[in-house]
C-alpha cells in the first residue's frame, strides 16, 4: 500500500519507492534528494543497464531519453512494458530532449508523463502524486510536496 496514513487493516504502509535513472549526477542526486525529502524511498542507477533489474522493485520509474548504457530511455521504457514484473508501472520520463518527436516516441514507447527540463523537483513531485492518486484511488498524495522557501 502506498501513502502515509494507517491501511484498513491497521498497518503502517512502506514509502514510495522510486527508481532515478539519470546519467548526471548532479542531477540525479538533486532529484534524488528532493523525492527523499518528500518521503520516498529512491533508489538511482546511472544507466538503463544497472536500472533493469532494479526496475521490478519500484512503484514509480523516472527516467531521461539520453541516460547511458546499452540502450536509450526510450528502448528502456519498452522494455519495461514488455516485461510482466513491470508492464503495468507509472513512468514518467524526466528529459533535456525538447522536440515534439521526442515526446511522441517516449509516449508511443508507453511512458505515462513526459517532463521537459528543467523541471523544479516539486513539478515531479506533483506527477508521481497524480500517478499515483489515479492508479490506487488514493484521495490525497503519498508524497510530501515541500515548496521552496520564499524571501
């Protein structure tokens, strides 16, 4: 179960867990640490190659188009949706790639959200939630959305 209340049986449910793929690490550990912030429990891999198996344990996969390994985000969202343990995932796709065809193949690869960056870490907070929220029924958001400090 996710989200933070008790579950209808009781028990205290587990946080989010989300699999970062980015190949930046400067990006990957500010994303990283704004999602652990908002209480997830996030797990990163620099590369398609490393998130593969990694993959099968997450509730929400976040991944770029131009992330290294032996395969693109895009070839990476496909496998994700041909592999049972994973076809049914939230993805979103968090990405420099700014052309219309680029969102159209992540789409068309089976990609739930497509992000342009930059993107403020709590505008991916916001996505995970709406994805989440659709898909469990949850009536409000699992993850803690902090804006930034003003003044």
């Amino acid at each position: 179960m996710l989200g933070h209340s008790l579950g209808p049986d009781g028990t205290v449910p587990r946080a989010v867990a989300i699999l970062l793929v980015e190949s930046d690490a400067d990006n990957r550990d500010l994303y990283a640490e704004y999602l652990r912030c908002s209480s997830a429990a996030v797990a990163t891999a620099d590369t398609t190659d490393a998130a593969l198996p990694l993959a099968r344990f997450a509730d929400v996969i976040v991944t770029g188009i131009r992330v290294m390994g032996a395969f693109d985000g895009i070839a990476f969202v496909e496998r994700l949706r041909a592999d049972e343990a994973t076809k049914k995932a939230p993805i979103v796709v968090l990405t420099s790639c700014a052309f219309v065809r680029d969102e159209q193949s992540a789409k068309a690869a089976g990609c739930d959200v497509f992000l342009r960056k930059p993107c403020e870490p709590g505008t991916l907070v916001q996505a995970i939630n709406r994805l989440i929220m659709d898909r469990t029924g949850l009536a409000a958001p699992p993850l803690v959305f902090k804006p930034a400090a003003t003044g």
